[in-house]
C-alpha cells in the first residue's frame, strides 16, 4: 500500500475530497542546489493537488488523513498510460514499414509515421476504454486509511499519564 498524508477539504457520502501537498526526493539528495528538479520545484512552488477518495471512516472537513491505493494498482495504471500507447505505436510503425509501404508502393518512412501515429491513436484509445472500465473499481481508488489528528500536535503538548 502507498501511503500520503492529506487534509479534508470537502467531503459526500461515502467520498471525500483531500489536498495533497506535492513533495520531490530534494530533501534528501546531496545535490539538492544544483539539481533541475529543485530549481524547478522552486519556481513552480509546493502546489496542492485534490484528489477524490473512498471515505469509510466518515472524515470531516480539516481533518488530517492517511490516504493509500494499492502498488499493484498503480503499476497496472502506470502500464496502462505509458507502455500500452507507446508499445501500439512502435508496432504499429513496424507494420507499417514492412507491410504496408512493400504492399502499396510506398516510402516506408512514410508509413511508418503514419502507420505509427494511427497506433499511438489506438493505444489512447485503449486507455480511454481501459479509464472509463476501472473508473468504478474500489481497488484503483485511493481511499482514506486512518485519520491522524493528534500526528501535528507537538509530543511536548501531550499529556502522559504514568500508572
């Protein structure tokens, strides 16, 4: 489970919807001046992100959240939106080289671009259809684990009881 902390900033029945602040590796890299990523983080700020989650815990707006989704979830997601696309249009580029262009007459640069862009439309479209089939999944939905409300509040302020 990939786990995030987040804040409720609006909330239905059975969803909520959290901002997340975005975070890079900077921190703890030794390049951290020098980097682009960190140049870049600087100038574009730590944006926040809202994403709609599965609430079972009935959270209230401002309350601070553990949000998660499963690894397995995000890797087939991530499969989905870049390899499939680009997997399509490198087939499709091939086909189109070495069918196509030697079946019609034609250059084979040619066809391969387009035979190569026609695959990249192909493969966006699977992931539209693939989008809109996993839209409804439980188990691709990032969904609020446990609510941390004391997490914030410094251990100098938190009364300890001793038996």
């Amino acid at each position: 489970m990939i786990e995030e902390t987040a804040v409720v900033s609006r909330v239905a029945e059975g969803v909520a919807w959290v901002q997340t602040q975005r975070k890079t590796a900077c921190g703890g890299c030794s390049l951290n001046k020098g980097c682009g990523v960190s140049v870049l983080e600087k100038m574009l700020g730590g944006r926040n992100s809202t994403l709609k989650v599965i609430d079972p815990l009935s959270a209230r707006v401002g309350d601070d959240v553990v949000i998660g989704i499963h690894e397995s979830a995000l890797v087939k997601g991530s499969v989905a939106v870049y390899i499939v696309p680009l997997l399509t249009m490198i087939l499709f580029a091939i086909f189109g080289s070495s069918v196509v262009a030697p079946w019609y007459g034609l250059s084979a640069e040619g066809s391969s671009i387009l035979m190569g862009l026609a695959g990249l439309a192909v493969g966006f479209g699977w992931v539209s259809v693939f989008s809109s089939r996993i839209k409804q999944d439980s188990h691709y939905q990032p969904v609020i684990l446990r609510k941390t409300g004391y997490a914030s509040v410094p251990e100098r302020y938190i009364p300890i009881t001793r038996i």
